[in-house]
C-alpha cells in the first residue's frame, strides 16, 4: 500500500484460499493484458478465458505465457468444457487443456444439461492432474434450481474433488444467483451458506451491489469471481472499506 491507514480489513495474501478475486479476460489485447497486470497484478487471483472467446482471440499463446510469466493462473471457460464435451470430443479438450499448459479446469453444465452422476465423473478424472472449478447454477434465467438442489450439487461436487465450486451468475449477473434485475436471490445464498463452507464457493458477482452485497453478508476475504478488467482495483478498495458502499463496514 502506498500510505497508512487505520481500521483497515485485513486481507490474505497470495496464493489464497479465500479472499479470490477470479477477473474476466473477454478477449483483451497482449498490450491490454500487460497493463492490467502492471495495474491489478496483485489484486488477481486467478483469470478466466471466458466462454469460448479463447476459439476466436488472436496470439492465445502468448496471452497465456502472459499470465503464467506474472504468477496468475488462468483457465479455459465453462462453457467451452461444455462445447466440446456435447461434441463427444472431452479428449480434445483434455489435450487442449494439456497443449496451453494450464493448471486450471472449469467443468460446468450451464448451458447443455448432463447426468450429474457423469458431472461428478469428468470432475474426479480431471482432479489428478487438475485444479478443478466446477459450476452449479443453470444460464436459463427461467430454469429456477431449488436451494437444497444447489446445496446438493456443490457438496457432491466438491466431494468429487473439485477446489472450488462456483455459483452460477454469466457475465451480466442476471441469472443463478440472481434475478433478472440483477438483485440477489439473498435467501438461496444464506440457505446455501448453512451446508457448504464460504472459502469453498465462489459467487460470480459482475455488478458493483453484488460485490457490495457479498461483502457486507460474508466480509472482506469472500471469493468473488466475474469481475471485469476495470474493476479490480474498485472492487479490493470495496474490500476494505474504502468506497462510500462499505465505509463504515470495518471502521472501529
């Protein structure tokens, strides 16, 4: 920090277990990757690729030797887990994964729908050489999963091996956790939080009240994922009571 201030949170320090903050990559330019990590380098726990924009951006390799030079692990979306598994093609995918040198996995089933059982599966096979992050949580908006069915899926999930589990939210923050207005579905994620333990999840909270909103109900070191390349350095000065939404949150 560049000054000193009292009544400061304290946060954890890299590599965390929680306290994550997992950023967006949505298809940023070398230069672009470059600044962010000169900027918010030490704000980033881990990135997404997100989606399958990894299929389409130019220089894929480079911008990963980017990240990986820097210490931030990177890894390929869900949903391009998904693209590949409803082709039949879940070896590709594993040889991609293996081509890029990534530690990371996401397996997910937000957009295809798979037996859980297989979920599980592809979640056990991938954790021996895997960090593995799986999704619960539909990217229907109108597909409403009841709490004890997310309850349910994190816990077996996260029995499979997985690391983390994530909630589900997409990019814009209005479905999973979420209504469509963007507000948060409060008594699924207190439901949720009386079974699974909070450094196990990490909530997708893309807007600005989300992030607010998890910060107040969880405090300073929740994992908070989906967070756009402009808002990294905004969201750790939410985290400690340093913008007007959670000034008061940590003042003695």
């Amino acid at each position: 920090m560049n000054y000193f201030l009292k009544s400061v949170p304290e946060r954890t320090v890299k590599p965390r277990e929680s306290g994550l903050t997992m950023v967006m990559d949505k298809g940023l330019s070398l230069r672009e990757v470059e600044d962010m990590i000169e900027v918010s380098g030490e704000y980033i726990d881990i990135v997404k690729l997100g989606w399958a924009t990894s299929y389409v951006t130019p220089n894929l390799d480079k911008k990963i030797q980017l990240y990986q030079k820097a210490g931030i692990p990177c890894y390929l979306g869900g949903t391009l887990f998904e693209a590949f598994v409803i082709r039949d093609q879940f070896e590709d995918y594993v040889k991609l994964v293996e081509k890029y040198k990534l530690e990371h996995i996401e397996v997910s089933d937000g957009s295809i729908t798979i037996d859980h059982d297989l979920k599980c599966e592809y979640i056990q096979k991938l954790t021996k050489n895997y960090t593995v992050l799986s999704e619960v949580g539909s990217k229907d908006a109108a597909k409403i999963i009841p709490p004890y069915k997310w309850i349910e899926q994190m816990q077996t999930e996260l029995d499979a091996g997985a690391w983390k589990v994530i909630g589900e939210a997409r990019e814009s923050g209005n479905v999973g956790l979420f209504r469509d207005s963007g507000e948060v579905r409060q008594g699924l994620v207190e439901e949720i939080l009386t079974k699974i333990p909070l450094d196990k999840i990490l909530w997708e909270a893309p807007q600005k009240s989300q992030q607010v909103w998890f910060i107040k109900l969880c405090g300073t070191n929740v994992n908070l994922g989906n967070i756009s390349t402009n808002d990294i350095i905004p969201l750790e000065t939410i985290r400690l009571g340093l913008r007007g939404d959670t000034f008061h949150q940590f003042l003695q």
